[in-house]
C-alpha cells in the first residue's frame, strides 16, 4: 500500500507495509482522512504515537471495510464507515479495533465523514462525559473555530448549554456564532476575562474546554463559576504554570486533565457508542455538521499541514485517499 511518511522536513506518498490484521479488528480501505494539531506535533517528533500504535499519522479517516477478524459482528465487509484512530490514517489501509468503527450517519460520504471521529469524540467525551455538563450550564470554549471547538459549539447548541468562544479574530468568533455560540473574545485584542463576566453577570462559567494550557490558567480560575470544571486537553499554550490553589477550594473547582488518544479501547469504544446513540442522529438531521475548511489530495499534504499551521483555517482540512 501506499502511506504519508516523514522524510526529514517533507511528507512523502510513498509504498509503505500494510497493517496486520488480528481478532477484533478490521481493516479498512481508506478514501478520506482529515488533519489534527497532534499530527502536526507528531510530525515534529514531540508527540509519539502510543505503544503498538502505527507510526503514520492520522488519527481518523472514513472508507470502506475490505476485512474482519475473528469476533467481529459490528461491521461487515462493504460497510462505508468512519473511525477513531490512534495512528495510521494517511494511508491507502488502515487496521483498527471494530469498537472504534462506525458507520456513516445517513446521506454522508467519506469526506464529510472523515471529519467527525476525532473532534467529536474529543467535544463529547471532554465536555459531557468527563466534565458531566448539565444542560443549561455554560460553557466557555477556547479555540472555538478550530476542529474541536467548532464540534463542541453545535453539540452545547443541540444540548441546551449557552456557550462563550475564544478565537484568533471576529471573523472567527462570527462564524462560531453562526453555528451555535453566544458570542466570543478576540484572543488577539487581550483576555478573555471581562468578556466572560459581562456574558455571566459575572457569575462565571460552569465549564472551561481548553487545549492552552498554562497562558490561559489563571484567567479561566478565575472565570469558573462555583463548582465549575476546567478540562484541559491541550498545552498549545506552555506547560508549566502557578496556581493559586485557595481559589479552587473555595469555588470548589475541578481541573480535569484528558487525552483520547492513548486511551484504552474499551474507553474509546464507549465514546464512539454514546456518539452514535446522541450524536449519529442530529448528523442524519442535520442539526449538527461537521465544518470543513478544505478538501485536498493527500498528495498535497504537506501543503495541508502548512495551512493548518497558518491559524487561518475554521474547522477542519480533509484529505481525500485516491
């Protein structure tokens, strides 16, 4: 088969060894994958792939299923699907447990389907199932045109939870709006702070997404509301930074780290399920979209990891398999 390999500073479609396929897998003929940051930071060799995992990047795709292993009953060759990977998507095939397939929500093809299994998967998981978001609490999304956020703000609008975006921009912050938001904060005009009291009355929110990190630590303390849950999923913005721990004991704060990637397959399994249960359906209504900025061989991608890295794009940049 053929695969995206890293050679030095280039990504290269070369000839690359098909995957193994053992019990509980399938293997899947690619048509579609789509781009995340990880790739980017996999590419510059700070982010490996997880034990056993295949070292091409690519964390989803969508295609059709070629083959099964023993004890699959989930899926069946012919299928069009979309999967959740922890490496292996930028290639002609790729091999994965079955509880991480799904097939496509009705009416989609390969590259709309290629853009939902990670980011939302990441918005669902982080915000209602580790921070248990209630419908009516508020939620502040930093990062909201991105891949994620864009996920997250159609999934708080489906569920009944107003939300507030920060983003590079009020091109940015407009196009969250049209999908769903409240309204956001220009992380290029300052903080965030001021904006988000002004949306709460200065009650704060009850959940703070954000792959930041430490830039953004001492501001979302404080724009916690009582009982607010903070989940980090990503460090875009440093590693290492104080905290004023009196703050969470009195509001009674949660900080809740989160990664998908490295999790085990029954955790992965059970995210995709409860997508399919509460979110396959608002796809098939089309309440709920994913949001793709642009379609491009995958020939091209190095000049797609590019783009991505120009900050310029909203959603995601999906790259289309022979």
């Amino acid at each position: 088969m053929k695969a995206i390999r890293i050679d030095g500073d280039t990504l290269v479609w070369g000839e690359a060894e098909p995957p193994a396929l053992g019990p509980g897998e399938v293997r899947i003929a690619v048509q579609a994958t789509a781009i995340n940051r990880a790739d980017l930071v996999q590419r510059s060799g700070n982010y490996p792939p997880p034990p056993g995992a295949s070292d091409i990047l690519g964390l989803e795709c969508a295609g059709e299923i070629v083959e099964v292993g023993e004890g699959v009953t989930r899926v069946e060759p012919g299928d069009l699907v979309c999967a959740l990977l922890a490496g292996g998507g930028y290639a002609e095939q790729v091999v994965v447990p079955a509880g991480q397939v799904l097939k496509v929500p009705a009416g989609f093809d390969a590259v709309r389907a290629a853009a939902i299994p990670e980011v939302f998967a990441t918005a669902y998981l982080n915000l209602y199932m580790e921070a248990a978001l209630a419908k009516g609490e508020r939620v502040l999304l930093h990062a909201g045109a991105s891949g994620v956020g864009t996920a997250g703000v159609q999934l708080c609008r489906a569920f009944g939870n107003p939300c507030l975006v920060t983003a590079g921009g009020q091109d940015k912050i407009e196009r969250c709006v049209a999908l769903g938001a409240d309204g956001g904060a220009d992380r290029h005009a300052g903080g965030f702070e001021d904006t988000v009291k002004a949306w709460t009355d200065g009650a704060g929110v009850d959940v703070i997404l954000d792959p930041v990190g430490a830039g953004y630590l001492e501001q979302n303390v404080r724009c916690l509301a009582t009982g607010g849950r903070l989940v980090l999923i990503g460090l875009m913005g440093g590693a290492v930074a104080e905290i004023h721990l009196g703050m969470l004991l009195v509001k009674r704060l949660r900080l809740i780290g989160s990664t998908l990637r490295a999790r085990p397959i029954s955790e992965k399994a059970a995210v995709m399920d409860a997508l399919q249960r509460r979110v396959w359906p608002l796809f098939e209504s089309g309440d709920v979209e994913p949001v793709i900025e642009r379609v491009m061989p995958i020939t091209e991608a190095d000049a797609a990891h590019a783009l991505v890295a120009s900050n310029e794009t909203v959603g995601k940049v999906v790259l289309t398999v022979g």
